[in-house]
C-alpha cells in the first residue's frame, strides 16, 4: 500500500530562479512517475532556499534513489500524515497558499492526542478570519508537523497559530 512522504530539500541557490525550479519539479514528477512514484505537492521558499515535496509511492527507497538520481538534495524524508484536507482535494491543488508553519512536536505527543487537540482547537480560527488554514502533514514518528495557510502576511499566520494555541518554530513564505 502507498504511503505519503514529506521530502525537505535545500537548495543552497542551484536554483537560481522559478523557472528553473519548475523545470526541476517538473522532472521528478515525470521520473518518479515512471517508477510508480506520484508527486502530490511541491511548494518552495519565496527566496527558493527550500523546498517540500509530498509523494506518495510504496517504499521510502524509491523516492530517495529518484531523487539522488535527479541531483535533488534531500535533508529529510518522512512519512506523513495528511490531516485537515482530502488527499484527492489536494491533488487538485485548487486552493492557494502562501505560509508554511512548522512546529517539532514534543516528544511526548501521540498521534491521537495530536489530532484530538487540533480537533478542539481549530474551532479558533475563526477568530482570524483573514487566514485560511488549508492543511497539515504530520510526521508518522511525530518529530514534527507542517501547517500550511493562506494569509496577507506573517503576522497575521502568527495570530492565528496564537488563537488555535499552537507553537511555531519556523514560518516559511512560500512563492
């Protein structure tokens, strides 16, 4: 059975411009495709420092191996979680987002105990109601999660984590 898979990459400015990140992501939605591989998201830093891929495919291995054959870095791969949204919603990749919020979880988190608490809290975005959340992958290992919203600008991303009472350890201004 497939699994979902977050893939972090740095590209330390080997790609220099969004054209040529959209040819790179073009190249490994084709390739991994060919080994049964489906890239589902790509989003990437506005500076285009980083990227994060969600694949779905039957083993780890394929993707990594795609990847290194591709020359795209790999700083992490870990299954994920999809939570907030329909997998078959995101594929059609229709809504926008332009923040991307990640939070290492405590260590002491269980997946349950996670997706109870959002459950409860996310009633409070409501209170900011210029942001849209729109989904968030969780780490399988729970290490960490990734949270991403529409929003006029950070500040604002950064009221609504406040209002749902979750952290925030690294916001990203996707492009």
């Amino acid at each position: 059975m497939a699994s979902l898979y977050l893939v972090e990459s740095i590209f330390n400015s080997a790609i220099k411009d969004k054209e040529s990140f959209e040819k790179k992501a073009s190249e490994i939605r084709d390739e991994l495709g060919k080994q049964n591989a489906t890239l589902i998201e790509v989003q990437v830093a506005k500076d285009l420092s980083r990227a994060f891929f969600i694949l779905e495919a039957e083993e780890r291995n394929v993707i990594n191996e795609g990847l290194r054959a591709l020359g795209v870095p790999v700083t992490l791969i870990k299954p994920v979680r999809l939570v907030g949204r329909d997998l078959e919603e995101v594929k059609k990749q229709a809504d926008k987002v332009n923040y991307l919020v990640e939070w290492n979880l405590p260590e002491n988190l269980t997946m349950d105990a996670y997706l109870e608490r959002k459950s409860k809290n996310s009633v409070h975005y409501s209170e900011v109601p210029e942001v849209t959340f729109s989904r968030t992958y969780v780490c399988e290992d729970m290490t960490k999660c990734l949270c991403f919203y529409d929003s006029p600008d950070e500040s604002t991303v950064k009221k609504a984590r406040e209002a749902v009472k979750a952290p925030i350890d690294t916001i990203t201004e996707l492009s």
